[in-house]
C-alpha cells in the first residue's frame, strides 16, 4: 500500500426496524459510485449485536491511485449520501480520513 493513499471511514445510525432498506439504497449507491471510478473500492458494515432501536453502519472507500480519496472525489461520494440516505439517518454522518502508516 502506497503511503499517502487516503480512504474513507464514515459512520453513522440508522433506524433498526428500516435498516435492511437503507442498506440496500447504500449499495446502490456505491455501486454506482464504483462503476463510474476505476479503482474505486467501497464496503458496507454494520455493528454486529445490536441491542438498541438503531444500527450502526460505516461506509468504506479506498481508491487504487496515488493519493487515494481525493478531496474531489470525497465530495461526490458526500453528495451521493445526502441523496441516497435522505430520510434513513438517525443523526449526522461522521467521516473520518485515514491513510496508511508509512
């Protein structure tokens, strides 16, 4: 893994009796943005074992390029969410940039 090479974690909540169908807007989403950006690796978790009336899921992205994530393309993977996730959420997206130790 190249240093340098920014991902993407982004968590967030989510109702529990609506999650299956905000998962599957999620994908969608991501899969979109995969198709139109070679390279583009995107994954959805969610916390296993949960006890309470929302799910925690995150979002994962890693890009095959140089720097990884740029500013530009976490934008549009932003945009993306605002559209796909409109009305799922219980609470704000949290993103946080990671890159590789060198």
């Amino acid at each position: 893994m190249h240093p340098g090479r920014r991902r993407l974690f982004i968590y967030y909540r989510v109702d529990a009796a609506r999650a299956q169908d905000a998962l599957v807007e999620v994908g969608r989403m991501q899969a979109a943005l995969c198709a139109h950006h070679a390279g583009l690796l995107a994954e959805l978790l969610r916390r296993p074992g949960s006890t309470d009336s929302e799910v925690t899921v995150m979002e994962t992205y890693m890009l095959d390029a140089p720097y990884g994530i740029d500013e530009r393309l976490q934008a549009e993977i932003e945009d993306a969410a605002a559209q796909a996730l409109a009305g799922w959420l219980c609470g704000a997206r949290h993103v946080e940039v990671f890159e590789p130790c060198a």
